[in-house]
C-alpha cells in the first residue's frame, strides 16, 4: 500500500503544473499513510510539501435540512404569507410542525418577516432573504465561511461542528523522478562478489539523525536529592544510622523522646497503629545474627556494639519515672505511666526513634558523635498536594561536651549553606523532646519569601540522662523533608506527582541529576 501510494504521489505530481493538495488528490487516505510517503520521498528530495494546519466546519444533520428546505423562521414566514387574511398562531404547529413553530416563529418577529393581530399571524414584508439557509449552503461547499462571527453564532445554534483537518501542499523537489528507485541500506558479500554494488543506489549515511534511544534504569528524583545529602553528610564527619525498622514500639517512637502518652501525636488520626501483633516486648539488645560474622569472628552489626553495662531494664524504670514523678531535676509530667501504650507497635512517625537508640548505644561508651539518617515515616495525615501519609525525613545529631544554642545556629548556617541556602532566620518553637526548640526559615527566591525549611534543637535531660550520658553532654538534634528540596529543584507543585501511584515514569526518566550548592 505505502509503495503504491509513493507512485500515485509521483504521478499526481508529474501531471500537475504546479502543487496540489494531499485531501484534493487523496481525500481516502488517512494522515499516518500519506505522511509516511511524503516523508519516504521528502527524505530524497524528490518532493518539497508543507503541512496545513486547518478547521472546517461540517453541517448537523438538522443544518443539513436547513440548507436543502429552508430555516424555520423562512418556513413560518412563508406559512403566514399564504395564509389569506392571517394564519391563527394556534395552527401553525400543524402547518409547519411544532419544532420549527416554536424556534421559527421567535426568528421571524425578531427579523421583523411577520407581526401579530390579536390571536392572527400576518406577513409584515412581501419578500425575504433567508441568511441562514445561504450561510450554511456556503459552507456546505467551501466548509468554512468569510465571516468569523457567523461561525461562532452557527456554532452555538449547533447547526455546524468544528474539526481539525491536517492537509499537505505538494511540489515537486529538486531531485524529482517520475520513478522510485530502492535504496540498498547495507553494502552485502554478494553485492561485492558478483559486482552489484556497482550498479545499485546506496542509500546515503545521514548523519544529522538522532539514534535510537537507548533504555536505561532512571534513578528517582528523590534519590538523586537524597544521594547529595548524603555526600553532604559525609563531607561533615557524619555517620550514617541504620534506619530499617519501620515499626517502632511506642517507647522508643515516644517514650524515649518525653512525648507524654497524652500527646495529641499519639492519637489514632495522626499515627499509624499495627493490629498484629499489636504490642513487643520491654527494650532489649536485638538477637545477633549468625550468619552476619565476618571471616575472623568479628560481627559487623549495630548489635555488637551494645556494652555489658547497658541495663534495659534500669532504662525503662528510668523512663517511667521520669514521666511519673520527674527526675535528674524534672518535674516530669505527673501522671500514671502505662506499659500498654508504651509497648504499643506503630510505624515510625519519625526517624529520631532510631537517633534516641544510637544515643542510648552510645552512653555504653560516652565520646563525640556524628550521625544522621534519610528514611521513610508514616503520619496519618489527609493527602492533598503537599501532604502524603508517608515520606522521607531528613536528620542529623550531634552529640559533644559542652555544646550551645549559638553553636547549633552556627552550625545550621554551614549546613544549609551547603545546600545554596545562605539566608536563614530562627524562631523559638516548642517540641516534646527538644528545650530550647527552633523553627529554621530560608528565604526561597523564586517564590520571593520566607520558608519554613527546618526544625531544631538540643535535647532536653529528660531524654539523655535516662540513656545514662553525662551530664554535661549535649545532643543537637535537627531535620526536615526529603520531598520539599526536591519540588522545589525540579519545580513540583504536587507531591503526589513526585512519589506514589500518579508518577509519570517519563518524569522519572527525563530528569538531569540535581546538584546541590557547595561552598
């Protein structure tokens, strides 16, 4: 078929003294086959052809009656005119049918064909001009019409559809040949050995095409920003925290924290509570694997870090009183502290669970500590376009002798300034577990203001000293979202077009890796 169509275009061509259009010569053939051809002889130079982009306008079945009988306000007016002495308005429907009696009889006053006297119909001209009907014969002919406006109203009546009709101006090209002469694509052993490549017509190399696209993995946007923090992280001394529990007991996800068993974040609409098994045991040291030694014995899990001083048992009592009747100088919270709840499964509402039990391992061995984390948490929040119930937090500890408030504003300043973020401003909040507590803002510049960006800290007694940490030991504490630095990077206005069901893989795909300011 395409090779008959590449003939029947040369010929109409050949015949022609100058172009001819592609819906003239070939109204039969759909858009894919004929483009095709063109293309398979544009690429030769045997044609030159323009693509015309174009609307017609098509008749409805009921313009289509219009253009053969006349519109209904010509057919009231002519049933009133032959109507001698006046035609009574109650017989018209049966005259001309109710239909055109009721859209006519409007028109026909309104262009002043008829009048009324009393319960009587009469003709108010001799003669008429039926716009409608010649409009629509016009463009029942050329399929359009010189006037816009008429179109527009022909539109709204619904007496004619618009469709998008895609043509192509053809003419003859430089190289033209009424003859299609194959092309051979690949210079063969026969075509050497018996001397045909001498004769045949080899398809010239074109070296401005674009090759074929290559399918590849795509690493995630979200990925992308993670690896920079990452690198970021790294640059600063920190070390990395395992974060691959993502069900927490309540103890460590609250308790640990001085999150009350009141707080309003431990209720059913914000936190994600597991069915089965409902609750864990007390803290213990997790179960150390086997198969996780390495060839001299040694084992290189998080497990084999904790100390035969670390008492789970004193660490628990530790954190009920202090929640009961307060301790190390707290007044605590005065209320009965429930093991139920505390032993409750949830999944992590955030990854500071995992910093307080590196924390807890570290007060086995007391010293300067870097850690962070980048993983998943779970809230039960209401979805909407910057809200998801679960996405990826972004935290860092430090943990040091004779740390300040000025030196974690100082630090934050270096921190997100490696990010591109130099302007920051801090305001004092409040968090469970974090005294004195700050919200972290950057001036954005394409939004032109200030953001919420952060928040931070110094853990407060409360959750250290349990754990067993000197007293004069302080702990930073600071985090944010994952996915706000990626939309603002990539320019995402909904979070759900970023992570879950509706992302577009060729977003995925198509996205330059992302990097983050570096001083």
């Amino acid at each position: 078929m395409a090779s008959d169509l590449v003939s029947q275009v040369l010929d109409a061509v050949s015949e022609a003294n100058g172009s001819i259009f592609s819906n003239d010569v070939f109204p039969s053939v759909d858009f894919t086959t004929i483009k095709s051809a063109l293309d398979r002889l544009g690429s030769r130079e045997m044609i030159m052809y323009k693509q015309i982009d174009q609307e017609e306008a098509n008749l409805t079945a009921e313009a289509e009656g219009i253009a053969a009988e006349g519109s209904h306000e010509a057919k009231v007016f002519e049933a009133v005119r032959q109507a001698v002495g006046g035609l009574k308005i109650a017989d018209l429907p049966g005259i001309v049918g109710k239909e055109t009696a009721k859209v006519g009889q409007g028109k026909a006053f309104k262009e002043g064909w008829i009048k009324k006297e009393k319960d009587l119909l009469k003709a108010a001209v001799h003669s008429i001009q039926d716009a409608s009907r010649e409009q629509l014969q016009t463009i029942q002919q050329t399929r359009t019409y010189p006037d816009p406006k008429v179109l527009s109203d022909l539109r709204k009546r619904k007496l004619i559809t618009m469709q998008k009709v895609i043509s192509f101006e053809i003419r003859k090209g430089p190289k033209f040949a009424k003859e299609f002469v194959k092309e051979e694509t690949d210079l063969t052993a026969d075509m050497l050995a018996t001397g045909a490549w001498k004769s045949v017509k080899l398809k010239p190399y074109n070296f401005n095409a674009m090759g074929a696209p290559t399918m590849s993995g795509a690493l995630h946007p979200l990925n992308k920003v993670r690896h920079e923090f990452r690198q970021i992280f790294f640059e600063m001394g920190f070390e990395e925290m395992p974060t691959n529990r993502y069900v927490e007991t309540g103890f460590w996800n609250f308790d640990a924290l001085y999150v009350p068993q009141q707080h309003p974040a431990r209720d059913l609409q914000d936190t994600f509570y597991i069915a089965d098994p409902p609750v864990a045991d007390k803290p213990r040291p997790d179960p150390v694997k086997k198969t996780e030694k390495l060839a001299d014995g040694s084992i290189p899990t998080f497990e084999a870090q904790d100390h035969p001083r670390q008492d789970y048992e004193s660490y628990w009592n530790n954190i009920k009183e202090v929640h009961e009747q307060g301790k190390y100088g707290s007044i605590g919270y005065r209320y009965p502290f429930k093991e139920d709840e505390s032993l409750r499964l949830v999944l992590r509402t955030h990854t500071t669970a995992v910093s307080a039990y590196m924390l807890y391992n570290l007060a086995a061995n007391p010293r300067p500590a870097r850690y962070f984390s980048i993983d998943r948490v779970f809230r039960n929040e209401t979805v909407d376009a910057t809200h998801l119930a679960e996405f990826h937090q972004v935290e860092g500890v430090i943990a040091d002798f004779g740390l300040a408030l000025g030196g974690l504003i100082g630090f934050m300043e270096v921190f997100f300034g490696k990010m591109g973020i130099h302007r920051l401003r801090f305001k004092p909040a409040y968090n469970p577990y974090t005294e004195p507590s700050l919200e972290i803002f950057g001036y954005h510049e394409g939004l032109n203001k200030w953001v919420e960006i952060g928040n931070s800290g110094m853990f407060r007694p409360e959750m250290l000293e349990p754990m067993g940490l000197p007293k004069d030991m302080r702990v930073y504490g600071w985090g944010l979202s994952l996915e706000r630095p990626t939309m603002i990077k990539y320019g995402v206005s909904n979070i759900r077009e970023l992570l879950g069901h509706k992302v577009d893989l060729n977003f995925v795909e198509s996205n330059p890796a992302v990097r983050l300011e570096k001083d």
